[in-house]
C-alpha cells in the first residue's frame, strides 16, 4: 500500500473530500512552511501569521466535499486568507517594506 506522502495533490484532494485527516496532515506538511514564509516576509507579527495559516488549514477541512472547485492546491491556498491578512497589516502599519 502506497504511503500518503506518495499521492499527488490532486489525489490529496480527493482523499481530503472523503474526510481522510492523513490527506489533510499531508497537505499541511507541505504547504505550512510555504504559506508561513510568504506571509511572515509581509508582516512583523509571527502570531497573527501563525493564526491565518491554521485557519486556511482549518478552513479546507471544514469545507470537505464542498472543495470541487479546488483543482490546485498550489494556486488554491494562498489566495483568500493571506490577502486578507496581508490587507489587514497593510491597514494597522504592520506590514514590512
């Protein structure tokens, strides 16, 4: 039997819209840091940073079968979160430059 890691993202998504948690543990590993890097390259502050990460994650579990739309990962996970989060540092200065 195949391990998890060895499944294609879209195979994750798959598994992911069947509730399968190992898929969503997978798609963290590989996407967490990314996500964590580009938003914390934007922002001074690591805990709201830390926050929209955990919530995108969170956000993808909870909309399970619902994901038929999502047929990427790569260009799904960035965008709505981390653009309002990076919104949000741009409004209240804590935004680097």
């Amino acid at each position: 039997m195949a391990l998890i890691k060895d499944n294609s993202d879209q195979k994750l998504l798959e598994l992911l819209k069947d509730g399968n948690k190992e898929a969503l543990t997978e798609i963290y590993a590989r996407y967490a840091k990314i996500l964590l890097k580009f938003t914390a390259q934007r922002l001074n502050d690591v805990s709201d940073t830390e926050d929209a990460i955990h919530d995108i994650f969170l956000k993808l579990w909870q909309s399970g079968e619902s994901n038929s739309i999502i047929n990427n990962l790569q260009s799904y996970l960035p965008l709505p979160e981390i653009r309002s989060l990076i919104y949000i540092g741009r409004s209240s200065g804590r935004m680097n430059t």
